[in-house]
C-alpha cells in the first residue's frame, strides 16, 4: 500500500513520529478496537515496565493488524491514550521503533483511567 503523506509549514510540524495527515489509496479501511499490554496467553496485563506494557500493546495492535490482512504500512491513523502525559516521550521513542515510516496521523490523549488498570491504550485505523 502506498499512502501520501501531507505536510504544510502552515500547521505545527509533528512533536514526535507522526505525520501532520495521510491520503490512504482506494481500499477496504479496518478500525481496530484499542490494544492495551494484555499478555494473550495469560490475560493478564503486562507490569514489568511501563516501556514493556507499551510494547506489548503495539504487539497485541500488530497480531490484529495481521488478523485483518494487513501490515504496519497499512497504518493511516493511530490513537494513543496515555493515564501519564509525562511518559508522552518514551511512548514516541518506542512508536519511532515499532512503526514504520512514512508514519501514520496520531493523536495522543491524556485519559483518568484504562480498562485493567492498564496505562497505555493505542487504536488504529488501517487501509488493505
């Protein structure tokens, strides 16, 4: 899959690896439901570290991207909820590693809470 990437010097550059927005091409678009860093073989949500569950996620994200007969290209918007907006440049540290570039559109949003105690949360939107 080939997506366009938009930027204008009219509008803040992107604070971390994200692009400004996306033209995703002619396709069948997929929304995926928000990972957290659950373990699939135990349920049980990862505690180690925070960059450990943070991982986990993005691979619970990528198992359902696989599912849905796409890839991490295939990425046109991911959503990040983080209960600590202070650990924003970490989480921007492992996105940088585990998502391909050119990168997808992204929004953070600090939240009260997740589902399982959990402290990370990312949805996306893919193109296949």
């Amino acid at each position: 899959m080939s997506k366009t990437i938009i930027h204008t010097d009219k509008a803040p550059a992107a604070v971390g690896p994200y692009s400004q927005a996306v033209v995703a091409p002619a396709g069948k678009l997929v929304f995926l439901s928000g990972q957290i860093g659950l373990d699939p073989a135990t349920g049980v949500l990862v505690t180690e570290s925070f960059q450990a569950e943070v991982e986990q996620a993005f691979a619970n994200m990528h198992h359902v991207i696989e599912a849905a007969g796409g890839q991490a290209s295939s990425i046109v918007k991911l959503t990040l909820f983080l209960t600590d907006l202070n650990q924003f440049t970490q989480v921007n540290e492992i996105m940088a590693r585990v998502i391909p570039q050119p990168f997808p559109a992204r929004s953070t949003v600090g939240v009260a809470s997740l589902p399982k105690a959990a402290t990370f949360e990312v949805e996306a939107i893919i193109v296949v």
